[in-house]
C-alpha cells in the first residue's frame, strides 16, 4: 500500500469511515473525523501537530461523527458547504438510523464557492449533488477527496433522505471533467487510487 508523507489516514471500526489528516510544517487540516476523534487527537499530541479546521465533504453521520466535540475541545471550526444545511439542520440520516446527534451550529463555518482557505492550506472545491445536496469533492495539490460520491468501485447511495440519482449521474460527468488521470483519489469508504485506474475499475463510471 502506498504511503504519503503529508498525508495520513485514519479508518473507523464502525462506519468504515477514512478520515484525511493534511499536514504541513507541523499544522494540519482534518476532512470527515467520523469516529476517528481519539485516535487523530493522539497523532495529533504526538507528533506535535496544530489541527487548524475541520472540513466534512457532507453532512452524514457517519462523516460527522464526534466532529463537535473534537472542534470544541481544540477550538477550531467546522467547515461546510452552504447546500448541506437542509441535512444538517433536520438531522437526516442521523433520524434514518436512530443514532442520537450533537451539533453545535455556533462551530460551523458555512462556504461556498470554488476555493476554500483555512491557514495555509488551500483545497479546490467542486460541488457533488446526488449522494446529498451539498456534498463536495476538496482537492489538494493532487489529492482529491471525493467523500461519498465516487467510491474506487462504486458510487454513494441515492436512496437516502435529499439524495437525487438524476443529480449523481451529472455529478459523475463533472467528475471526470474536472480531475485528471494522475489525480490521486481518496474517498469517504473504501480503498484509494489513481483516476486513471478507477475509471477501469468503478463500472459506474461510464456515464
């Protein structure tokens, strides 16, 4: 398996959620905590690295996880697309699985908008209706983390509360658009890779 220097990954036992660490010069930027908080809190002391923001691709549970309480105790923000409130603010999802939730809306950072600046890191954001309303792809140098709209295989549900399949299928074109063959890929469930090697892989993606 491949490894990144400034790129570590963390996956939940539960949801099987890949939370993203993005590091530089000792800061970092987290995309999707899950339930990932205590294990990313320990990287973090050990290796002396400063979490700058939180960044969740969408607005479901699994993602979110204990993002709250790990933003409040290290007092940082929460940052979300615009499009994501109607999930965020009714819960849904959450209320599909009866898991309780604990969002605290004064930590969310709400955007919009093709870029996205925290500190010194700034990702591309491209925005991927379909599995939610607002969930979107953030890229960084080339590293693009697609949450739950492009898995190596598959692609997120539509079956869910807000979750459009007319809305994913164009999303799926705009994809393949916009990031190129040599762009790293790294979802929200599920194994990495290369573009190029996913669009021979992923059947949902001849579109």
């Amino acid at each position: 398996m491949k490894t990144f220097n400034d790129l570590k990954i963390f996956i939940d036992r539960k949801f099987l959620v890949n939370s993203y660490l993005v590091i530089k010069n000792n800061e970092a930027v987290l995309i999707d905590p899950g339930l990932n908080d205590e294990v990313i809190t320990n990287y973090l002391n050990t290796n002396n690295i400063k979490l700058l923001g939180i960044i969740l691709t969408h607005a479901h549970y699994d993602h979110i996880g204990n993002t709250f309480e790990m933003a409040k105790h290290l007092h940082i923000n929460v940052y979300l697309h615009n499009d994501e409130k109607p999930i965020i603010e009714k819960h849904h999802y959450a209320q599909e699985l009866n898991i309780p939730h604990n969002i605290q809306y004064d930590l969310i950072k709400y955007f919009n908008g093709s870029k996205l600046t925290i500190g010194s890191f700034t990702f591309d954001v491209l925005l991927l209706k379909g599995h939610t309303p607002g969930g979107v792809a953030l890229k960084y140098e080339h590293y693009v983390f697609s949450g739950d709209t492009i898995f190596y295989d598959s692609i997120g549900r539509t079956d869910l509360a807000l979750s459009n399949i007319n809305d994913m299928k164009n999303s799926i074109k705009i994809f393949l658009q916009h990031y190129h063959d040599d762009d790293w890929i790294f979802p929200g469930h599920g194994q990495n890779g290369k573009l190029s090697e996913i669009k021979k892989i992923n059947p949902f993606l001849n579109v």
